[in-house]
C-alpha cells in the first residue's frame, strides 16, 4: 500500500484527506436517493475499498464498473445522488473520484449540504430540504481523484452530488469530523473516542499500511485491513496515536483489540490521557498484549481527560481502541449549549 502523511497536531486544520470519511458505509453511510443508476448502482459511491476494473466484462447493460454511472442525457437537466452520512458532521472537504471512467466521466461537479432532524424519507429530502452549496459548479478530470476543499462551519447530516449533465463517478469521499447530538450522551457509558461520537485522531507516529481512523469505527474489525498497522520499525522508539476525545470526560474500560493481527500485533500497549494542555497522566499502565485478541480493561481511575494517546511497543496493527465512559457534567452541559445555538 502506498505510505500516506499523518495527520498534524490538534491546533491546526490538517489537510482534509486526513480527515475520517464521514459517508462510509462502513460508517452507516448511505445513498438514499439518485436520479438515474442504469449503468451502475449509486451504492458503490460510498464503498470503503478503492474503485477495481477489469477490463472486457460486458453484463446486460455494457461494460461493469466498479462505481455509479447513469446514462447518456439527450437533453437539458443534470444527474444527482444524495448521500446520507454515517457520522453527522463538519465537511472538511471532498474527493469526487472517477477512476477507471476515461470517456464516460461529468466534465463539471458540483456538491450540496443539508441537516436535517431525525430520519426522512428520500421523497422528503428532495422536496423539503434546504441545501447549502459547499463546493460550486467546478470542472472534473477522467480516471482521477478529484478533490475539493470545503470551508464551511456548519453540521451536515446529508450530502447531494451533482453531475453536469451525467456520466460515473467511482468513489465519493466526504472528509470531516463528526459531530453527534450531545443528547444522546446522557443515557449511560459510551465510547468517548468513536468517530461517531465525535471523537477524532489528531496526531499519529505511522501510518505506513493503513489509516488510524480505522481504530475508532464502529463494531469489529472484519479484516486487518480494516485495522491501523504501521511499518516494522528498525530503532528504539514505538509508534502512537492520539485522540480527541468526544468531550471532557472520565474513562471507566479500555478496550484494546488486535482482532486479525497474527503475526504482526504490538508486543504491549499504554494509555495516557490529559485534561487540555495539561501534562499526561497514566490511564492504562504498559500491558503486554496477545495477537488476534480483544482485550478489555476496567480502569478505576476518578480523572477527567479530554484526550488520549496510545503506545503500542514497538510498532504493529491494532484492530479498534475503545475508550468506554461519560462526559463530565461540565462538558455534557456545553456541548448542549453549543448544539441548541447551531454551533458544530
């Protein structure tokens, strides 16, 4: 796999394409609603693996790609899916993603937002829906990840893709951050760190094989691939992650899985936390760990934090980091606050 940067520290904006795919399928992700998917289903817009192609497989309808693809307009008007996303969030950025369609691809894009309350219909969403443009009527290349950055502040629970007048699209990556509503927080123990739940990975040592956001999706891992492993390391050190946690909050189990990592999973692992700017204190102290495990800690430990950091020594895969516990009350109230005033 091809070695990718790591995300920058907390503090400032990193590049979107760090950023987790809040339209995953694998997130919840789903395509609620296209115009037209003759050619190839819209599905395969928010699938989690790249875009594959093989040439000279012809089904009833032509040619098979891996993406969707609608057919030939003859007329005015345009072709659109609309996408729900599995993380509710702030949109960092896009990638409109045409890989493999060379002839066949829109020559412009262009991509909404909206949020919208509790679970509509697609019907609804069409009709009754206000969206916001986050990336304007812009020009798309054949064959290529295209990517958009997107400067906007707001939380979107939907997003709607539009082609200029039709053609494929393989894949469609929404980059941002998750921002659930804080309500739900108030019914018992939750995983501070899960992407859903707004938790983020801010800082990382290597992500050589795979991305650290694969360690805060929801569930079980179903493969390796679907895990965080870095490249073998040749010196002394150990490889990291660090975790924005979904707010201030007291961590009660820790959950440590190396599920699929046989002969490559970290000897031991520790968990740090810190409150803010505060210095690190000790969470879960250094544990030797097994291959193909799910291990779970009881921490009995009365200390707020706000982020996390794991070390796993000395480099490896892990498959998820679970970080079970409740908000402070202090946190749960603002984040209320923030969430009644239309703040993401």
């Amino acid at each position: 796999m091809t070695p990718q940067p790591p995300p920058v520290a907390t503090g400032t904006r990193p590049h979107f394409t760090s950023m987790p795919d809040l339209a995953l399928r694998d997130l919840g992700g789903a395509v609620v609603w296209t115009s037209d998917e003759l050619f190839a289903e819209s599905q395969n817009l928010i699938k989690t693996s790249p875009a594959q192609y093989q040439p000279a497989t012809f089904g009833h309808k032509g040619q098979v790609y891996d993406g969707w693809e609608t057919r030939r307009r003859r007329g005015a008007g345009v072709d659109q899916a609309i996408v729900r996303l599995g993380a509710p969030g702030v949109v960092y950025g896009v990638v409109v993603d045409t890989s493999w369609f060379k002839g066949n691809y829109p020559p412009f894009i262009s991509v909404e937002a909206t949020a919208v309350e509790g679970v509509v219909s697609a019907e609804e969403l069409v009709s009754d829906a206000e969206w916001v443009t986050i990336v304007e009527k812009s020009p798309a290349e054949g064959d290529t990840r295209n990517p958009f950055t997107v400067d906007a502040t707001n939380r979107f629970t939907h997003v709607r893709l539009t082609m200029y007048p039709d053609g494929g699209v393989a894949r469609f990556r929404v980059h941002g951050r998750g921002v659930p509503d804080p309500h739900f927080f108030r019914y018992g123990h939750f995983d501070l760190a899960a992407l859903e739940n707004g938790g983020l990975i801010t800082a990382c040592s290597n992500m050589f094989y795979s991305s650290p956001n694969n360690l805060l999706m929801p569930g079980r891992a179903r493969n390796m691939g679907e895990g965080w492993e870095t490249s073998r390391r040749r010196d002394d050190g150990n490889d990291w992650v660090q975790v924005r946690l979904a707010g201030q909050g007291r961590v009660s189990l820790v959950e440590l899985d190396t599920s699929y990592f046989l002969g490559n999973a970290p000897g031991a692992a520790t968990v740090r936390g810190r409150d803010g700017d505060g210095d690190w204190f000790e969470v879960l102290p250094r544990t030797d760990l097994q291959p193909d495990t799910r291990h779970r800690f009881v921490i009995d430990l009365d200390r707020p934090m706000t982020e996390a950091r794991l070390d796993i020594y000395p480099d490896g895969g892990m498959a998820r980091l679970k970080l079970y516990g409740t908000l402070t009350e202090e946190a749960e109230s603002r984040l209320i606050e923030q969430w009644e005033r239309g703040e993401a």
